[in-house]
C-alpha cells in the first residue's frame, strides 16, 4: 500500500472511530444523569410499610423500595442534557474568541493572510471564514464556529513571525480542514459533554455531603454521596479519556486533509517542525480552548506531565513528531530527521 493510500485510510479510519467516540461520550454523559435522577428517587418506589420493633424496644416504620422505570423523569433528563448542550454550543465560538483574546485581521499587515485563507476556502469549497489574530509570541493556530457558514480562524502573531507562505498555507489548510470536516463542533460537544460530566458529579457530591444524609443505605452512609465518588472515579476520567482520543482523531484528519488542499505535504510538514522546535507557549493557556489549537499549550507547558502511554491517553492532541514522522513519510523522506524548512520571512506574515 503506497503512503498516500495509507493516508487516504486513515482519514476514513478517523471518521468512523470520531463517530464511536461521539457517541459513547453522550452515551456516558446520559448514563451519568440518570445515574444521579436515581440516585434522588427518580427512579425508585416505595413499597411495603410495617411496623416493626427495634433493638431498643421502639417502634418503627420499616418500608422496602424497588426500581420503578419513570418515563417523566427520563424525558426530564434527556431535556435537561440536550438543553444544556444546545445552549453552550450556540455561545462556544464567540467564547472562545473571548478567552484567547482575539482581534480581527483587518490591517493591511494581515492582508498576506487574508489572501490565503481565501485561497484555502476555494480549495475546500467553502465559506470565507472571519480571520482573527492574537498578539502572542507563541506560533499557534485554531478553527472555531458551529458550521462552515459561521466559521473563523484565528493565527497567533508569533506564528506570522515565523512561517513562511508555504507554511502558513499549510498551517491555514490544517485549520479549513477542521471547518470542512466539522471538527469543531463535534470536539466542542463532546468537551461540553465531559464538563457537564465534571459538574453533575460535582453538584452530587455536595448534595451527598450537605444534603444526602436523608437517602441512607443500609449501612447508613448516602446513597448520593457513593454515587457521585463512583462518578469521580470512573465517569470523569473516562469521559476525559474519551474526549483526548476523538480531539487527537480528528488533529490526524486535519493534517491529511490539509494535505489534500495543498497537494503537497512539504508545508504542513515543515510547519509542524517548526512548531516542535519553538519552545514559546501561549501566554494565557486555558483547558476550555487547548484542543482546538493546531499544537495544545497545555501540553507543551506542562513540563512535568504524565510520561508513557497511560499519559498520552489524556492528551489532546497526537505527539508533533508521529504527526511529522508520517507527513515525511508522505515526501519519501526520513521519518525521524527533520527539514527542510523554509526560511524565516522578512516580516510577519510575508515569505
């Protein structure tokens, strides 16, 4: 198999594996609800009540309950999720625009970079995009926007600095890709997914330590309170691991596609390379937006991180080198050495 038709199987590999991922992330996030739903009684019913007497000779009300399927309280969950998810990805691109401090590029020093978005929304076929730029030295690029018709890119000032226009337009068509192959809105929703993982567990938590003490089992500790603690030890992390596996599924599709807008894999690739030697890091990272960059600040700033596979797992984004190991392998040169690249441009944003 040549490596251009490995290339052309992985982006399918990709799509399905992106599809798996979604889906068992809703699928935890909707066991997570009705998890904490019954927990509260949602789904319970109370039963038989008698009277009985005590160890200390007192009289009380024993009652059994049973697991009782309660349609309202189903409907009620699923509304509840899928409202929450609708409303935070209708406001996540202007949010994200927010954080990260982002400007328009409507200066005649941004005018290189205009033209070559719109040189990459021909090639993809899409939309003109908005273009926004960040003043940070640290060379990064993101895509955000629920759609193609409401999409924008926006590049750090570092990255103008020093790319030149066959790597900028590289670096641009990684990002249309994303738009074209809807990356964005499937990585925001399953990152809106696992944070309203974090917090359901979280309010359960209080719930259970502040207010769970009227639920009790039979060995008297909250019914709430175990559920949340198996929520912090088993939903959360793996809805965490489920978001890092589809972010990093859909950066490998990215770096394909972009080579498909090109026809050439020598600018992404030369791009990536000097992104992996630039030890910059943005100036103000944030867990919120670092999956959408072109490389996560957070992971190159994390100096003292988890190492070895098990870490990797919680990783956004693929490793630069096994992104630039198969680009090179694309041009039929050395996977594991590096150039050529380009020279520095005179001025950012020119070659």
């Amino acid at each position: 198999m040549s490596d251009a038709t490995g290339f052309i199987a992985e982006q399918r590999h990709n799509r399905r594996a992106t599809v798996v991922i979604l889906a068992g992330t809703f699928a935890l996030l909707f066991v997570v609800a009705n998890a904490v739903a019954g927990a509260l009684g949602g789904y319970t019913q109370q039963g038989d009540c008698h009277t009985v007497r005590n160890a200390r000779g007192v009289l009380e009300q024993s009652c059994t309950t049973r697991f009782h399927f309660n349609a309202v309280v189903l409907g009620v969950t699923v509304a509840l999720v899928a409202g929450y998810l609708i409303f935070a990805w209708l406001a996540s691109a202007s949010a994200a625009l927010t954080m990260v401090r982002a400007r328009p590029a409507d200066g005649p020093e941004f005018a290189e970079l205009r033209a070559l978005v719109e040189q990459m929304a021909i090639a993809s076929g899409l939309p003109l995009p908005k273009v926004f730029v960040v003043d940070d030295p640290a060379p990064n690029a993101f895509a955000t926007g629920r759609n193609p018709k409401n999409a924008a890119i926006t590049v750090t000032t570092g990255l103008l600095a020093i790319m030149s226009r066959r790597e900028l337009r590289g670096v641009l068509a990684h990002e249309m890709s994303h738009i074209r192959n809807r990356d964005i809105a499937v990585t925001t929703l399953a990152v809106l997914a696992v944070g309203a993982i974090a917090v359901i567990a979280d309010i359960a938590l209080r719930i259970g330590i502040f207010g769970g003490g009227r639920r009790r089992d039979d060995n008297g500790l909250p019914i709430l309170l175990l559920v949340s603690l198996a929520l912090y030890l088993i939903a959360v992390p793996a809805g965490l691991l489920l978001k890092a596996a589809l972010s990093r599924k859909r950066e490998s599709l990215a770096d394909a596609s972009a080579v498909e807008l090109t026809r050439e894999p020598g600018g992404i690739r030369s791009a990536l390379e000097k992104l992996e030697a630039d030890t910059t890091v943005i100036s103000h990272p944030s867990a919120a937006t670092a999956h959408l960059w072109i490389e996560s600040p957070l992971e190159r700033s994390d100096e003292h991180g988890l190492q070895g596979s098990f870490g990797r797992l919680m990783d956004t984004h693929p490793p630069l080198a096994e992104r630039i190991a198969k680009l090179r392998a694309i041009e039929g040169l050395d996977p594991n050495s590096r150039g050529p690249n380009d020279p520095l441009p005179t001025a950012p944003g020119q070659p």
